[in-house]
C-alpha cells in the first residue's frame, strides 16, 4: 500500500544545513529510528508516492533533532507559534499556538509542524467496506 524508501544522509544536510554539526550516527542510529515511529517507513503506511514520503520523513527527522540535539549546535531551544505578547525591559517573548493534545508534540518545532500540516490529509477516515452480508439465507422459499 505504502512505498518505502532510504534515508539519505547528504541529502538531509543539504536541506536542513542547521544539522551539519551532528555527527552521521546522531542523525543515522540517533534520530531516524525515532522518526521512523512517528512516520511510518515500512511501506504499510498510506502515503504511495517516494517523493511524499521522503520529505515526510525528513520532516520527522528534524523535528526528533532539533528537540534531541538542537540546531547549528546550540541546545534544544525556540518558539513556535505566534508571538502574542512581547516585552523590552528585561525581555520576556510569549508565543501562541492553537493545539491540539494530539498535536501538542508536532508544534514544539517548525519541522514538527510542517509534518503535521502535511499529514493532514492521511489522518482522516478511510472507509474500507466489508464483506456483504446475506439476510435471506433461503431466497428460493
């Protein structure tokens, strides 16, 4: 049903440059396990286009680094959402962001976000009928 697909390095890199200082077995034995949790990469899951699924799952990828490791080598840290207050004496920044408990986790990054946007379309019902059921077992009587 779903396609499955290999992660690449290089080209993780050169998409999300902020992650050039982590070392390849943080991204490889680190990051992609976790990400491949929320972003199924067996080829049972719904999405069927290689494209789709590689940025998906590049999306995921940042978004378990950023909040593991941080970004440009710098500690986990920043704020998603919407700034809806801020101050200049002794800087105080508050930032909004309409959630969900179920995407309460996506919306701690950019990229966890944008994966969640973009999933929005796999998260609805699909309907997958039954066998049909026979309610006269005896027609010819």
């Amino acid at each position: 049903m779903g396609v499955i697909v290999n992660f690449d390095y290089a080209s993780f890199i050169a998409i999300y440059p902020q992650f050039a200082t982590l070392s390849q077995p943080q991204v490889l034995q680190g990051a992609l396990p976790i990400a491949e949790l929320y972003c199924r990469n067996d080829g049972g899951g719904p999405v069927t286009k290689a494209e789709t699924q590689t940025m998906l799952l590049n999306l995921m990828v940042a978004h378990i680094c950023q909040i593991t490791y941080g970004a440009n080598g710098q500690a986990p840290a920043g704020i998603v959402g919407r700034v809806s207050n801020a101050s200049e004496g002794s800087v105080s920044v508050a930032a909004e962001f309409p959630m969900t408990p179920n995407n309460a986790w996506f919306m701690q990054t950019p990229f966890g976000a944008a994966f969640w946007q973009a999933t929005a379309a796999y998260r609805t019902m699909r309907y997958i009928p039954g066998p049909r059921r026979t309610f006269n077992p005896w027609p010819n009587q």
